[in-house]
C-alpha cells in the first residue's frame, strides 16, 4: 500500500494562513526564521524597510556549519502534538514559541 504524507506550513504569527516562505532575519545578534504567508511576510519587510533604509547593510556574515537549533518538520509536528495534548488536558500553553518543560515532561509521562 503506497502512502503519502503532506506537510502544511501554517503561519507562525497569525496561526491560519498557509506559511508560503520562510522569512530569516537577525537582531542584537540572534538570528530568528518565521514561516509566514505572502501577506504578512509583505507586512514584515515594510516594518523593517523603515529602520534598514537608515541603516548600514552588513552583508550575510559567516554562518556556522551546523545550525544545532534548527526546527525541522518532525519538531514541528511534535510541539503541535505537546500543544494539543497541554490544551485538552487544562494546560495553559501559548501557540507559538518555548513550551514549559513541566508541560513536556507531563507529555512525556503520558505518551
């Protein structure tokens, strides 16, 4: 029996739209990626075009070899499952960002 398994970006700032890219940026020297939809990733470069037009452009710097932090699409998956299980059993767990390890670890525990 052949299986196909399709992954669907949604986006990461307003939890609905379907994420079309991946928009990287960096700040104070963190580097940060965000899956958006076209409109809100168009929302975000006219955000940041007002403070980088004064700005100095320093080129795409030396990146590491590897990126240990990196989300892939299992993660993805995962943090989606710990968020639902967290809602379905009282936890109060925000849709995106760092999930609370006493909430991973109850997760765990459960699975």
């Amino acid at each position: 029996m052949a299986r196909k398994v399709i992954v669907e970006l949604i986006d990461d700032y307003d939890g609905k739209s379907k994420a079309e890219e991946t928009v990287r940026f960096s700040l104070d020297g963190v580097e940060y990626e965000i899956d958006l939809s076209a409109k809100n990733a168009r929302k975000l470069r006219v955000v940041f075009e007002q403070w980088t037009a004064s700005g100095r452009r320093m080129g795409r710097g030396a990146r590491s070899k590897s990126r240990a932090t990196g989300r892939t699409v299992a993660n993805r998956e995962k943090t989606g499952a710990i968020r639902k299980w967290a809602r379905d059993n009282g936890y109060t767990v925000s849709s995106r960002g760092r999930i609370q390890a006493d909430i991973v670890e109850a997760y765990n525990k459960a699975s």
